[in-house]
C-alpha cells in the first residue's frame, strides 16, 4: 500500500512538474490587455506605441521635464486573474512612486511617478510584481523616452582672434540633455569643444586662421527624438555659425600638448613642443602667469631646452598651479615684461576619491564588491578624469555614448566574467595602476532547500518535499541529512555557499521531551560542475552528510513507538541579511498492532450451541478475559481502528447468582469486538461477535450480543 501510494506521489509530481514546464510564462501582452502611459497631454500606449531598440520592444513616450510625472493604467486581460493576485511595482533609484497602485472602477490599475534626472537614466523601466498562487512573477516594462532639444548660441559682433579661446553661452530648452563631453574638436580651421558650469552650457572656440570662418555643428544628445518616420535621431538639425578672426595682439604660442597634468612627484618637468620664434632664447627659464600685468601668481616655469628641425622648441614645462583654457590666457614672460601669450589646460592628476556601483533596480552603494556574472554601472569621483583612461582589470567594458564622463566624475559599465579567476579588480589609468580597486565577492544568496535530504529508513527524499507528517512503521535506524552539492549552482544561476543551521527535537509517546540537538552552524558548498568552484573550497565544507545518531545521545533505533522526531532546517538568517528559506520534518515511529489483555463484561449475549435445536434467549452479565490485538490507523497517530480481535475465556452468567440457573459454564473463545470510535465518549457499548467451546457441557458454540466498556 505505501509503495503504491508512494508511485501515485511521484507519478503525479512528474505530470504537474511536465505541465510546469511546457505552460509558458505569462508576459505583459497575455496579462494585460492594455497599458497607458500618460505624459502631460500625450497618451501612449502598449503595444501600438512601442519601437524596438536594441532587438527589446520598449514603450516610447514623450517627456518635456527632467522629473516628469507620468500616470500608468493597467488594464487586465481577464479581472479574475487578479482575484487571488496582487500587483506592485518594484523600487527603483530612477523614478519616485507618488501614488499607491489602486483598482479603479473594478477596471483597471492606476498609479503616478515621478522620474528623477530623466536624460541620464539608462536601462530605464518598470518592473511589475505579480504575486500569488505561491509564485512571484516579475514583469518588466522597458521604458523609451524621447524629447525635442533645441540649442543654439549667438557669436555676437565681437571679432576672434588667432590662438585665442572664447566661451559662448548655449541658449537650450533642455541643458542636462546635451552631451557636453568637453572633448576638443576641430573642424577646418576652427577648434571647439562643450562644456557645463554651474548648471550652463558653453561653446568654446580656438580659431586657427585669419578671415572668416564657418562652423557646422549638430547638437549631440543623451536622449534621442523621433522623426515623422519614428526613426530614432541623437543629434539635432545641423546649424550653421560664423566668425570673423583677427591676427592675435601679443603673438600667440601653441603648445603641442593641449593639456599638461600636474604630478605632484614630478619634479622635473614634461617634455612639450612649443611654436618656435626667434624671440625665444635657448636654455633661458620663461614665467608662465595668468595675467598681463606684472605681479601675477606663478602658473608654471617654460625652460627652453632645443629648437627642431619642425619650427618648434623643445622645451619643459613645470606647472605649480591649475589652470582651465576657458578661464583665460596665459601670458609667457621674461621676468615681468610679456612675450607672448598662449593658453592650455593645467589638470590635477587623476584621483579617485569615490567609487559607487549600481545595480539595475537597485540604489547607488558605495560597497566596493561586484558579483561573477553581473552587469554593473560604476561611477568613478574624484578630480582630472576627463583625461583619464581607466580601464578595470579583467573586465568587459560594455559603456554607451550616452554614459556621463567629465572632470570630477566618469561612469563605466562593466560585465564581470562568471569564470573570473581574480579576487581583487585593479583600477589602471593609461597603464598605471590607481590604487584603487574592486573586489569579487561570491554569491551568497539562499536558495530553496531542494538541495537538503533526509534519509530515515526508506531512501534519501528532498526535505522541502516532506510538508506532510511522516509515519514509519519501521525501527529508525538512523536519520541521515545529506546534500546535493551539484544543484546549487547551475549554469548563470549561481547562489554560492549554503549555511544552515538545525535543530533537533525528539518527544516520546506520551510528548515528554526525549532530547535536543542544534547545530548550529552547516556549510555546503557548491561542487566541481559549479563555474566558482575553485572559490568555494572550504574545509569547513561538509560533503558527507550528518547521521543524527552520532551526535544524538539518545539513539533513534532505541525509541519508543509513537516517539516523535521532529526537524528543523533554515538557513542562517544572519548570513543572509534576515532571508533565507526553512524547513519542518516530522517523522513518528509508528505502531500498527498493539496487544493487550481485556477484561470485559458482556451482557445480553445470545449463545447458540451446536447440536442443540432452538435458539435460546438472552443471556445474564457474564465475564470475558480476554487475550486481545487492537489495531491502529495508519494514517492517523495513535487512533484506534474500531475493532479488535482476541482470545480467552467466557464465565457465562457469572454474575447471575440465582441457584436455579443452570447455564453457567466456562468456555473457550474467540472473539471480536466492534467499539465506538469516539475519543469523548466516557460509557462504551462495543458489540462481540464470535464462537467457543464450553468446557462443562463439552459444546462448541457461536455467541453475538453487546458488552459494557466504561472509560476513565
């Protein structure tokens, strides 16, 4: 029967895990029959408003506002789906929830947001959570928004001059969404490059030749706007800007090295290549100041080392303070007196105070560790990285155009290989190392305890399967926990070391406690099939499993019946930041068959003896020894079956004391008995049935009729 029992279990776990399998996940098309997202007075909505970017469908919707308020409906495809169900949204460091979710008109979902820094906000979406049915489902909404940036500036009537750098202020409607990268460019005869300040957008331009001069420049952006055609444009109309350039007062001197970083170990200078003029005079030390009159602070030293066969002077400079091209030129002088003026930028080295990692859905954390097989944004503060060039040991640079870079702050993102060998992440930049690093942490998250087995006499059988009380008719040997090391890590789902903790307790028949076991502390690590598993050798790992009776005092095969083993397993809590996932095990050594003797009194017994013709009446009260097996239900603790089965002796009218009775006798007999099943029930009234042999009259005979059974 419990082998049958146990092949139905199976049978029917392997049909609900096959159709598990083959029903497909739910996506947002099969749970809602429509999603509206409403920006200022523009509706869009899922699916007719969606584009494909980056082979994703995503939402496209139109923002005006870098913390624009949207409203969001969700309109089910079936409302019963949602009877036994409910929705959330899952926090995010892009955007604000302002109102709760609500079911409005027993219709459709509604809630608002608000988004935070809009033009900057990567891998932007929404993750619905849908739960219920003891499953969780995470439903993500890519999110495509799109703008209309304009931008311009006016060159005014002032005149350029040759070498010289001047800043115009851009007029836009949306300054955070311009890329302002701050790279010089050229393009002809005119250098330029974009920059921010103070929450201002400027043009900086260089011109390199007399006249007049055109600059065509399209506006590059982080978000993108849509055509008539909905194609997907990141630069603006092209414009069109023009410059009159005028020969320079003092002559202007470029230096080859438009920017020059200030080491604060060097001393002896770095080798630049400057306009040769005959003027300048060979190994002679020029002051470098940033003003033209005389008592400016010092900038730098020039000291004139060769001329070259290019018409340019090697020479070295020595910086001592920094200084910006937009903030002014530089004036090279002969003691006080200027000689000629010249203009590059004199940067800090790169230093990186602040490291921050984000995660998708998740907020900025200043933890420097990084998981194999994650994709993560970094952001690098400090000072001088708009000319650094870091690159991340080992790792896979996976940065858009779209990520923010400029002198106090760059972002990278970066994919950590799942087989990486390296505990620590160097940070270099051009080369050299920064000091600074990362750190690979592995995976500790938990995982379901499908991996934990519990063996008590019938095979090993995974813990989170046993939900039900076991009853084991059987002695307990042992009770054995082992653990599949191969299931907790598997393909890119890694969850790292498991550690457990568990309790024992063992009750005897009556409850009384027996004993209590913990351990306290149990890792399992994940095996060789694992990517990590060179990072998971531990001799603290446990790979043989734990046979309760080699630390139990009181053996499991020494137990009583209806003794109880119950079992505790969870994972520690403290190890996982209060997650985790627990399981209880009840095993019961269970009695089928019990034996007794019995000491009943029959009354009313109707006794039909063999050859005798007739059929006699009730009999008196008469006693019955009786030699008894009760048997148990074996799908219940300790309840009785209502019948009994035994054998003994019957004193017929024993306690019928009238001198002319003359049925009195002794008999043999065996009997059984039908009781009441009622536990409560203080007075009893069971029904014998049977056949014996009476010694005195030498008869064999057959006997039905009730008893008395009274319970304290």
């Amino acid at each position: 029967m419990i082998r049958f029992t146990l092949l139905c279990t199976l049978l029917y776990s392997g049909i609900a895990t096959a159709e598990a399998q083959t029903t497909p996940p739910p996506t947002l098309s099969s749970i809602f029959r429509d999603i509206t997202l409403q920006s200022d007075t523009f509706i869009f909505q899922y699916p007719q408003d969606t584009i494909t970017y980056r082979q994703e469908t995503h939402l496209a919707f139109y923002y005006s506002s870098e913390e624009q308020v949207v409203a969001v409906r969700l309109t089910p495809m079936d409302k019963a789906y949602f009877s036994k169900r409910t929705i959330g949204l899952a926090t995010s460091a892009d955007y604000d929830l302002l109102d709760s979710i609500l079911w409005v008109n027993d219709s459709y979902f509604q809630f608002r947001l608000r988004f935070r820094g809009i033009s900057k906000s990567d891998f932007l979406h929404l993750t619905l959570i849908v739960t219920g049915n003891e499953r969780t489902q995470h439903l993500p909404l890519r999110l495509f928004p799109y703008t209309r940036t304009t931008a311009l500036f006016y060159t005014g009537n002032d005149d350029l001059y040759i070498g010289e750098e001047k800043s115009f202020e851009l007029i836009t409607n949306n300054l955070y969404n311009l890329k302002l990268d701050g790279v010089w460019y050229k393009q002809g005869n005119i250098e330029y490059r974009l920059t921010e300040k103070d929450g201002t957008g400027y043009i900086s331009i260089i011109p390199n030749v007399t006249g007049t001069q055109r600059l065509r420049l399209a506006f590059a952006t982080h978000k993108p706007y849509l055509n008539d055609a909905r194609q997907i444009r990141y630069t603006l109309e092209e414009q069109e800007f023009t410059f009159i350039v005028r020969e320079s007062r003092l002559r202007f001197l470029r230096m080859e090295q438009r920017e020059i970083i200030r080491e604060q170990d060097n001393r002896e200078g770095v080798e630049i290549q400057i306009d040769n003029d005959r003027h300048l005079q060979i190994h002679k030390t020029y002051r470098i100041e940033d003003r033209e009159e005389r008592g400016g602070p010092l900038v730098a030293e020039l000291y004139t080392v060769r001329r070259l066969s290019n018409d340019r002077m090697l020479c070295l400079i020595r910086p001592y303070l920094y200084h910006r091209i937009s903030d002014g030129y530089l004036f090279i002088k002969d003691s006080d007196d200027p000689k000629f003026i010249t203009n590059i930028n004199i940067l800090p080295e790169a230093r990186i105070s602040k490291i921050s990692i984000l995660r998708e859905g998740q907020k900025w954390t200043t933890e420097r560790s990084v998981l194999p097989g994650e994709i993560v944004e970094i952001r690098l503060e400090g000072e001088g990285l708009s000319q650094a060039r870091f690159y991340f040991e080992d790792l896979e640079d996976v940065s858009s155009d779209t990520i923010t870079r400029n002198d106090k702050v760059a972002n990278y993102v970066v994919k950590i290989p799942l087989t990486i060998r390296k505990s620590v992440i160097e940070i270099y930049n051009q080369g050299k190392r920064t000091g600074v690093s990362l750190t690979v942490r592995e995976y500790e998250r938990p995982r379901p305890l499908d991996f934990v087995y519990i063996d008590y006499g019938e095979g090993p059988k995974a813990a989170n399967t046993l939900n039900q009380l076991v009853l084991y008719p059987h002695t307990i040997r042992d009770v054995v926990l082992s653990f599949d090391a191969a299931k907790i890590d598997r393909g890119e789902q890694l969850y790292g070391r498991q550690i457990l903790e568990i309790d024992v307790r063992i009750t005897g028949s009556r409850n009384e406690l027996v004993e209590l076991l913990t351990i306290n502390t149990v890792e399992i690590c994940p095996d060789d099939t694992s990517p990590r598993a060179a990072f998971y050798r531990s001799p603290s790992c446990n790979r043989q499993g734990i046979p309760l009776n080699s630390r139990l005092s009181r053996k499991t095969h020494s137990l009583d019946d209806w003794s109880k083993i119950e079992i505790i397993i969870r994972h520690k809590r403290e190890r996982y930041g209060g997650e985790g996932y627990s399981q209880r095990i009840e095993i019961v050594r269970q009695k089928l068959v019990t034996f007794d003797i019995d000491v009943s009194f029959p009354a009313g017994l109707v006794i039909k003896k063999l050859g005798v013709d007739g059929f006699p009446g009730l009999g008196g009260i008469s006693l019955a020894m009786l030699a008894q097996f009760s048997f148990y239900d074996k799908e219940q603790v300790r309840r009785f079956k209502p019948f009994k089965l035994g054998a003994g002796f019957l004193a017929q009218n024993a306690f019928n004391f009238n001198p002319d009775v003359r049925d009195r006798d002794l008999g043999l007999v065996v009997l059984g008995s039908l009781y009441p099943i009622r536990k409560e029930a203080k007075l009893n009234f069971p029904l014998y049935g049977g056949a014996g042999y009476f010694l005195n009259q030498s008869k064999f005979f057959f006997l039905i009729g009730p008893g008395i059974r009274v319970n304290f």
